[in-house]
C-alpha cells in the first residue's frame, strides 16, 4: 500500500451540481446495490517507470481536480452537498504479479475495486491501484464514484494521467482546471437559472402529447430475477446503420435513434413514442475537460406514423440537436415540470424508456466499392443474455458500444412488462428495420411483418385516450379505490373523433365534488398503469336503478360537472 498525502485549500460545501445531483438520486434509489454505477478505468505504464513515478502522477492529478479529494454528504436541512477538505490520504493498492499476469491481474482487480459502493462521506470518491510485475508498474486500475464522476470525467482523468506517466512525472498542467464547486455557483446563477429554464421549457413541449408509457399492456408475473439484458452483434445492421447514415448525411446514432423508435411504436402499436436519453454535455466548451458529472437527461417524443423512416431520421437529427443545446436544468425542477404535465393530462408519465449511445464519436462511413451482402451477414448475428438484476430503474433500456467491425447493442427489460422471449424479435426487427432502409423508402407506419416484432399483449377492451392505450375496466376501478364509498361509474364517449372517459359519481350532500374526486385519483393514479384520470366528471343527484349502465346515469339530473385536464370547474 502507498500513502499519497496532500494540502490544498479548503472549499466549500456547496451544492451539488445537476449533474451529481442526478448521479445522486439514482444512487440513493439502488441503496446498497449502487457499485452498479461505479465507473472505471485503467491506464497503461509506459516501460521504465515504478510505484513512486506512478504516485507522483496520481498526487499531480489529485491536486489538480478537486472532484478526485471532495467528500460527499448531507446537510442539516437533508440537502446533499460537497466539501474540499484542506488535506487529507489517499491509499493506493499494490498489487503484484508474475512476468506474464499482468493483464488479468489488473482486470480482476478492477472488478474487485467495483464491486462494492462507496460509503459516503468517510471515504474518497475515488479507488486507486498499481499493478506491478516486480519492481516495475505495468497498470493503475482507477474506480471512481459515479457522484463525483461521469464517462466524460473518467476519460479525462486517463487521458491525463496518460499524459503524466508518459512525460516527466507530476509535470504541472498548464493552466487551471475548472472545478465542480465553480460549476454549481454558475448553475444557481441568474444566467444558469435562465439555461435551466429554457430546457424546462422545451420538456413540457416534449411531454404534452407523450404517450403515458411504452408498454400499455396488463403486468405479468416477472422472470427470476426481474431486470434481464440482452447484447445483438449484428455485423448486418452496423454496416446498415453506417450506409442509411451516409444517405442521410447524419450519424449513426441519429439512424439508431429513429430505429429503436419505431421498433418502440411498433410493439406498442402506438403512433407516439417517448424516448428518454442520456446527455453528456461534452460538446460545451466549459464542460469539456471537467471532472466531475455533467449528464442531463433528454426527453424526445416522436410520431412514427407516417412518412417515411428516412423522414424520422432527419426528425431525429434536428430535435437530438435542440434537446442536447436545451437539456441542462435543475433535476428538482424537471420533477416538479413532469408533476405539472401530470396533473393537466390526468395522466402518470412512466418515463423509463431510454437510450444511451456510448460510442463518442462516428465510425468512418463505409467505402465498400460493392458492399457485403446484407442478407447473408443477418446469418452471422448473434443474441445472447447478458446479465440480470433484481431492481432497476427501467423498464426498457437501449445502449450500443463500439467494438472494431461491429458494434453492439443491448436492451435491458422489465419483464413485468415486457415478456423474456419478445426481446430477441425486438433487437432482430431493429436489424431487419434498418437493412430494409438501405434497399429503399420505408413506410411509416411500419408493417409488422417487416420487423416481425411481436403483437402487444391486449385483448380487446383497450381504448386510446389522449395518445395513450388504456383499459376503461381499469379506470372504473381507479375510480372506487380512489373514493370506495362514493358509487361510481365511467363510461367513454366519441367527441370530434377522440374518446373520452366521463366519471359519473353519486352525490353526498355537496361532499362530492370533480375538485375533490380528482385530487383523490390522481393519488391513487400511479398504482395504475393501465389507467388514466376520467377526461370529465359528472356528479349526479341519486344514484341510478342500475349503476353499472351508462345509459342509467346520464337520465339522472346532473348537480355538478368538471373536467380532469387543464382545469376543473363546477357547473
């Protein structure tokens, strides 16, 4: 073990940043399972150098950003904050192997490393190791706290200690480098108020028309354990994704984006389709080189009803552009917005559908004189299950990876919600999708034969209601745990080509009223997937000689009337 000792000046606390206040709340929600978001890394030696080089190294870079030495804690108001002590010790592991170990040793200890949460706020954000195979160090194995870093921090920090080992040890950086405390006063500014406002402003736009979930179908026993990922190699769809993008004049990830949508709609048989992602913020310049979290999350909504899928490509490379320039904001804001949006639908947003591109930048597009024959490389693709949880926050998530001459893809599921054996038709209509869209235009909406992704589980009795697929049985029983002593019923009706949910209710001596029986069922609301708040509500003088007939309740003299969206009124 070596000691790396260091003195600074003392910061803080201060607050976190939108960035580590996320990273944060996804911590706290896992609770003793959050090593799942610890991040890391490991950094070759160049030849020549030994543990007191590489410790130099480290002390250089511990110094210079101020994330690697913060602690983490709450405050007296039950507010997380950060604070730079003045000095304190970081341990560095040694770990040492035989002439031909090195390798593996350095892998096994990085999986070791990660494999338990960081106990904040008595320990550093940051693990730290040196694999040596002797005198000599060969690697430093780096495990950092996702609430102090991001993947963008992380390749920071390697590049820079890449840069250390390589020229003369501990050379000092050229200029300052920015610091997470620096960034959270600029966030509660008045100019970083108005950046956080801009993006509320475009999600609430994004959120008004969005479906109320992905996956509108009854829950279903779950598989053992839960949470369940698949990864698809498929040399077919890289090289297509790669080919529509050049057609396009855009980026793969754009063509991905728009695939996995109308994959998306295409389950859910669902014209709209909302997709959360994961925003680095990279791309601004004050952000660039900062160690610490600086990811937002993105709210896109899309139609996938018509035009064609080179249409929805384009769609998806201009709003992917204003979302990423508009998505900074106060995570507690965007709550209260999504909260907000909930209540003026008579909705609950289930927003735990993403998508995360990992792979930076573009690959090179295809040069190919004559390109491979797509059909025979849809041979050569491989789904296989690659690990499972018990607890996760998502219901659908979709990530890809670079990986030489084919990149892979993965989906993580709920199977709650979305059966084990429709997952490999999924990823495999994606790769159908997007070797189609090379051959020529593709149709939107698209014909299930074409993916072949697989019908949603419904039976008839399912009704769309402000763009989202519900079960009026489902509504009638929100409705009676909502007030169980207030008989009730809920019937649809057709307005100008939309269905509504009209709530009758029997009255109570003036207590029963649309204000108070909304309140009341919008708490009940989250509950209840398949369901969404009535669009009207009808409160009637008796109770009719048969309850369950909507036709009995609307011959009953009306006493009050509201509606559950946007606002409500008595009559």
């Amino acid at each position: 073990m070596v000691s790396i000792h260091f003195t600074a000046a003392h910061r803080g606390p201060g607050p976190l940043t939108w960035g580590q206040r996320l990273a944060w709340s996804d911590s706290r929600w896992l609770g003793s399972d959050d090593h799942y978001y610890n991040l890391t890394t490991i950094v070759a030696v160049p030849p020549g150098r030994d543990v007191a080089d590489v410790a130099d190294a480290l002390r250089a870079l511990i110094l210079r950003h101020e994330a690697l030495r913060t602690r983490f804690y709450v405050d007296g108001d039950d507010e997380p904050v950060q604070e730079v002590p003045a000095d304190g010790v970081i341990e560095v592991e040694v770990a040492q192997s035989g002439p031909d170990g090195a390798d593996a040793l350095a892998d096994e200890v990085r999986q070791r490393l990660r494999g338990t949460g960081f106990r904040l706020p008595d320990q550093w954000p940051v693990r730290l190791a040196v694999v040596t195979d002797g005198v000599l160090a060969r690697y430093v194995v780096l495990v950092f706290s996702h609430i102090a870093v991001d993947g963008g921090a992380v390749r920071v920090v390697a590049a820079e200690l890449d840069e250390l080992l390589t020229g003369p040890a501990a050379a000092p950086a050229t200029e300052a480098a920015p610091q997470p405390l620096d960034r959270a006063t600029f966030e509660v500014s008045e100019a970083g108020q108005r950046m956080s406002q801009r993006a509320l402003d475009l999600l609430a736009r994004e959120l008004s028309t969005a479906p109320q979930t992905m996956f509108p179908a009854m829950p279903r026993s779950p598989a053992e354990p839960r949470f369940w990922r698949m990864e698809m190699r498929s040399p077919a769809a890289t090289i297509a994704l790669r080919q529509v993008a050049v057609q396009c004049r855009t980026t793969t990830s754009n063509v991905l984006l728009a695939a996995v949508a109308v994959i998306l709609g295409t389950y859910a048989r669902s014209d709209r389709v909302m997709v959360k992602t994961i925003l680095g913020n990279r791309g601004f310049r004050e952000l660039r080189d900062l160690v610490c979290v600086t990811i937002s999350n993105g709210h896109l909504a899309f139609d996938v009803s018509a035009g064609t899928f080179t249409d929805l490509v384009r769609t998806c490379a201009s709003r992917t552009l204003l979302v990423q320039a508009r998505g900074q904001c106060d995570p507690r804001d965007r709550s209260r917005v999504i909260a907000g949006i909930n209540e003026e639908r008579g909705i609950n947003l289930d927003l735990s559908t993403f998508f995360n591109d990992f792979r930076g930048a573009d690959p090179a597009p295809p040069t190919e004189e004559h390109p491979p024959d797509l059909d025979a490389l849809c041979g050569r693709t491989r789904l296989s299950w690659i690990g499972q949880w018990e607890r996760q926050d998502a219901k659908f998530f979709f990530h890809v990876v670079h990986d030489d001459d084919c990149d892979p893809m993965y989906v993580m599921i709920d199977s709650a919600f979305i059966p084990l054996d429709d997952v490999g038709p999924l990823l495999l209509g994606l790769e159908r999708l997007v070797v189609h869209a090379v051959r020529g235009p593709v149709r939107l909406p698209v014909d299930p034969s074409v993916t072949g992704v697989p019908s949603p589980r419904r039976d008839e009795g399912w009704r769309l209601v402000d763009g989202c697929w519900i079960r009026p049985d489902d509504v009638r029983a929100l409705l009676r745990a909502a007030v169980p002593d207030v008989v009730s019923w809920v019937a649809p009706h057709e307005k100008d080509g939309r269905t509504e949910l009209v709530a009758y209710l029997a009255a109570d001596g003036g207590c029963v009223t649309p204000e108070t029986v909304h309140e009341a069922v919008m708490a009940e609301l989250p509950s209840w997937p398949t369901a969404v708040a009535p669009t009207r509500y009808v409160v009637c003088s008796a109770v009719p000689a048969a309850p369950e007939s909507a036709d009995a309740w609307r011959s009953v003299p009306i006493t009050a009337s509201g509606t559950g969206r946007r606002a409500l009124r008595s009559a």
